[in-house]
C-alpha cells in the first residue's frame, strides 16, 4: 500500500515521515501491544501488507504504536487500537476504530478519493 510502511519509534519520527510525505497521502495505522489489542493490530498489519501492491506508491503507511507516540495518539483523537486514520496535508479526513478487512480499508481509501 505504501512506498515504505514505516514504524516510527516516538513522535517526532512520525511528524518527519507524514512531512516527507506531503505530496499524498498517508494512512496512519495505531496499533497496541496489550492482550486485547495486539491481535487486532496483527491483523491490521496483515490488511495494510495485503493492500500495499494494490496502492503502490499513491500511499505512505505509517503505523504508530499509541503508548509510544502519545501526543500523536492524541493529536488525532484516537481512543484505541487499532485505529486507522487517513491524513492528507497532516489533517485528518477519514477515520475507523477497530478490526478492518482488506475490503473495509479498500472501501475507506476509496471513499477518500486515494
């Protein structure tokens, strides 16, 4: 789905990889390690590799643990994992809570005009 998924370590790794991708844009995935989210962002992982031939270079992914990258988690609103948001220009303009299958994702990407 994306030229790279990227895995940003803290805040600031996210702020520089969404600005190095300002010319379209990025699905953010928030992911969490604890028991009842790390399954669900397994598979979240698995949705977005399934999708990143699809997309190719039209999209940068960048998913973004929520404990590691708390202002970012905040600045977006997000409450749980996983949670997707798809930013253009660093704003918000799609956003789903929970589990999504390939068709899900594919449909949120599409509705957005990716």
């Amino acid at each position: 789905m994306s030229r790279r998924v990227h895995r940003p370590l803290e805040d600031q790794e996210f702020d520089f990889i969404t600005a190095m991708a300002q010319e379209g844009p990025v699905l953010a995935y928030f992911t969490g390690t604890w028991p009842k989210a790390a399954a669900a962002s397994r598979a979240l992982d698995a949705v977005v590799a399934e999708l990143a031939q699809e997309y190719g270079s039209r999209l940068t992914a960048v998913r973004t643990d929520i404990t590691r990258c708390p202002a970012t988690t905040r600045r977006y609103g997000v409450t749980g994992a996983p949670t997707v948001v798809l930013l253009r220009s660093g704003e918000a303009v799609a956003t789903h809570a929970g589990p999504m299958t390939p068709a899900e994702l594919r449909g949120l990407l599409e509705a957005a005009g990716v």
